[in-house]
C-alpha cells in the first residue's frame, strides 16, 4: 500500500511513522494506527484497508480570553460548545461505516451505536471522502460520563467535518448547512465574533455554561482552520474531582494543568477575595472529598475505578467488552440487567495502582518521599 503518499510523507519519512504505528484488527481487517504524534502525522491517524483517516489535530488552549482570542485570530470566530464526552472520527472504508477512537481503534460499540442511531450512508454517498467528527456524551457513555438535560443514554453531536485523508477540514458555515441537511445533530453555536471584541460576550457565554456544569467552548476561524478551546470552572472541578479519585493513576501534570486554568480564570475575571476564597473553597472540596471517598470504599473492601453504564444490543456490549481486555484493561461487570430489550451493563475499569496503594497505605506501609 502506498500509505506515504496519501500521507504527504517521502518514503523514508513513512518508515519512520509505521515503525511506532501500532497494530490491530476489528472483524477480521488488520490495521495500524499512530499512538503519538509523528512527522506531521496526528496521533490516532489510521491505516485501514488501504485507506488513510487523519488524526483529529490538537487544539491549543488559551488561559486569558481577552489577550489570547485576538492573538490567535485576525479574522471572525465562530463560538462552538465544547461537549465533556469522547472524540470519534466516522469514516465509511469499502462500504462499511466505522468509528474510530482520538487515538485510532474503531470502537465496537460506537460502530454500533452510529450504525443504530445515525443514518450516515446519503452523506457518505455524497461524499465518500469525509470524516465526521463529533462527541459521544452522556451517562451511559462507556468512555467519560457526564449528564446532558437532553440525554438520556448516549448521543452523538458533531463538531467538525473533515477530508478523512488530507484532514482538511470544511468552512463552518458549509459544514454546519451541510449536517444540518443531512439530519446529523451538531454542537451549539453560539455564534460569530469580531476577535478584539469577544472578550465580554465570551465571558457572559462562559459564565451561562459555568452555572449549568458544561465544558466550556472551542472558538474557530470560519475557514475551521484555526481553532482555541477555553473550559469552565465546573469543567477543571470536574476534572480534578476524577483524577483524585484515582490520585495514584493520574499525574501532577494532568492536575497542575487544571490548577493553573482556575488562577489565571479568578484573576481575568477579576474576582473579589471573597469570590476568590469561595472558588479556592470548591476547588479544595473537589480535590479532597474525591480522595476521601476513594479511600473509604477500599477500607470498606471495594475497589475503585472508572465505572461506567451502556445499553444496547447484547453483541455489541460482549464486543466492547472485549475491545476493552484485548487493550489489557482489567473489567470486573457489576451489574448485567435487561431493560426494553436491551442488555444494560454496570462495569468498572479497575486502575491497580490506586487501589494497592491506599490498601497499602491503610495497612500502615510507608510513604518514602
């Protein structure tokens, strides 16, 4: 397969990509993806059947509305709501449709989900070469969990439109015409901005979404070019609520990160001592509460992890379970009931670390520091 040319890459530029791409296979089709960004190439790039499924590319993150949107942007911005769920990238590849992972292993059950719950076969007719992009969000979502109003289960919203090869991706104005043609359900927009003036609008639109426990937003240029994500308050708690849930699993980057996201937050919104003692307040209940929870269910004999309910079709849950221990996690299933015809499963990813550790450290060992 000529690969390196549908990648851009000279030959030996390839070779140095394929050698870290790590191989899989799903229904009988083997194929590689790229774990890790190399060359030029996004991480969760694809090689399938002869055909090439770009990575979704990294958004870069502002701390400072007012400097960094205008910094970033010469030209309008479209606001766009950034959804708390998991990325997945909708290829159709020999005439069957697949969903593939942020990191480049189609995934069983959102294949099936898709296939269930989105009639993607008109727009791929129309345009075999695109790569719908979205976010699976809500409860039962076997990835990241978060409530959505409007979710009951699971859903599919779609934030982008993509050439599945080059990875260009479509003006944001086509690109929302064109999904809404085709029924396919997408982000909110909240809508289009001068870059020098959006300071206040973002901020009352952060706000809004702050108060009802969203994400947060992803401001593009029109041509989809350019992208910036900013996240609320609620979302970095959240955050750290689940990764000191799992304090020996998640590293200091991944909490610093978020720490830094709330100071430089309180000081742009140039916030009272009192408003600033009352974020410091929710902050520091999301990080020990979480702990402390953790802790007492191993001192009570349960172990912790990530837990996650999904529905559907029997086949499709054995698959995603199995798609789940062939990456060597380990899943102990807490619940196997049926609802409305579907099988409904309760598991728990269990993170070892975490749990050795607080029984360790329950058990009087030691803390080497």
């Amino acid at each position: 397969m000529e690969y390196h040319r549908k990648l851009g890459l000279s030959e030996d530029a390839f070779e140095g990509v394929i050698e870290h791409a790590e191989r899989a296979s799903y229904d009988g089709t083997e194929y590689r993806h790229v774990p890790d960004y190399r060359r030029g190439v996004e991480r969760g790039t694809v090689l399938f059947d002869g055909e090439v499924v770009r990575g979704f590319p990294k958004v870069p993150r502002t701390l400072v509305l007012a400097e960094g949107v205008p910094r970033q942007f010469d030209s309008p911005v479209a606001v766009e709501e950034k959804l708390d769920g998991y990325n997945v990238r909708v290829a159709r590849i020999d005439g069957d449709v697949l969903a593939f992972s942020r990191g480049g292993l189609v995934c069983p059950y959102t294949t099936w989900f898709v296939e269930r719950e989105l009639d993607l076969d008109p727009l791929f007719d129309d345009y075999p070469d695109a790569a719908v992009c979205g976010e699976m969000v809500g409860p039962e979502n076997p990835y990241t969990a978060h409530d959505y109003p409007d979710v009951d289960s699971l859903a599919f919203r779609a934030f982008d439109w993509r050439d599945r090869e080059s990875g260009e991706p479509l003006d944001v104005r086509e690109r929302r015409e064109r999904y809404g043609e085709y029924g396919v359900p997408q982000t909110r927009l909240f809508g289009v901005y001068d870059p020098d003036d959006a300071a206040a609008d973002l901020r009352e639109i952060v706000d809004e979404l702050d108060a009802d426990d969203r994400e947060g937003v992803v401001m593009k240029s029109l041509d989809g070019a350019t992208q910036l994500k900013y996240t609320t308050s609620a979302a970095n708690r959240g955050d750290l609520a689940y990764a000191f849930s799992l304090p020996f699993d998640y590293g200091q980057a991944f909490m610093f990160r978020r720490l830094i996201r709330e100071a430089f937050q309180s000081i742009e919104w140039d916030e009272s001592p009192e408003a600033a003692r009352e974020r410091a307040r929710a902050v520091g209940e999301a990080i020990v509460l979480s702990m402390t929870e953790s802790i007492e269910r191993v001192a009570d004999g349960e172990a912790v992890g990530e837990r996650h309910t999904v529905r559907g079709d029997p086949d499709a849950i054995d698959a995603l379970l199995d798609h789940f221990e062939e990456q060597g996690l380990t899943i102990d299933v807490e619940a196997d009931d049926r609802a409305d015809g579907e099988r409904v499963v309760t598991f728990c990813k269990r993170v070892q670390s975490t749990n050795d550790k607080i029984r360790g450290y329950l058990d009087g060992q030691i803390v080497r520091e």
